[in-house]
C-alpha cells in the first residue's frame, strides 16, 4: 500500500464524501449550473489569493538566508500551479458576470 492509500484509508469515509458530492460530481460532468460555477469560482480565487500572500509570507519570515532558500524552493513548485490556476480563472471569467 502506497502512503497516499494508507492515508486515504484513515480517512476513507471522509474522502468518499468529498469526492462523492453532487457538488464535485456536477463539476467533473460538466452539469454544474453556472450560478453554483459562478460562486465556486469567486471561492477558489479567493483562496489562491490568499495561498500566495501565505507563500509569500512564509518566505519572508525566514529565520535564516538558508530556510528563505528552501522555501522559495517550495514555493517555486507551487508559483508554477498557480500561474495554471490563473489562465484557468482569466479564461473562466470571460464566460461571467461576476466580481473576482
């Protein structure tokens, strides 16, 4: 068993809700209604906007030049993941009317 299982069998009821939600379901089919995609898009953005402040400040509040190096190294990872989110949310906008 892999360590992603083991850790996914601790957990197993909790993570067959999350995955098994007609929430996430209507949004893996493409039956999600636009006001439900509208809102879940307004969320996210507010969370990867405030995950690169906490990036950001984890770096910044470094002890030492070595521990800012190895975050930054962390980070870089995650900037990457977060650029793709971003041409996600710019392309996503275009088809809403709603305030990001």
């Amino acid at each position: 068993m892999s360590a992603t299982q083991h850790l996914q069998s601790l957990v197993a009821q909790d993570w067959y809700a999350a995955t098994h939600h007609p929430f996430t379901n209507a949004l893996a089919d493409g039956t999600l209604n636009r006001d439900k995609m509208a809102g879940y898009l307004q969320q996210d953005y507010q969370f990867i906007e405030g995950f690169v402040r906490l990036l950001a400040s984890a770096v910044s509040h470094a002890p030492t030049l070595t521990d800012a190096a190895a975050r930054m190294d962390v980070s870089e990872t995650f900037t990457q993941a977060v650029r793709l989110e971003r041409a996600f949310f710019d392309a996503s906008w275009a088809g809403f009317t709603v305030a990001k």
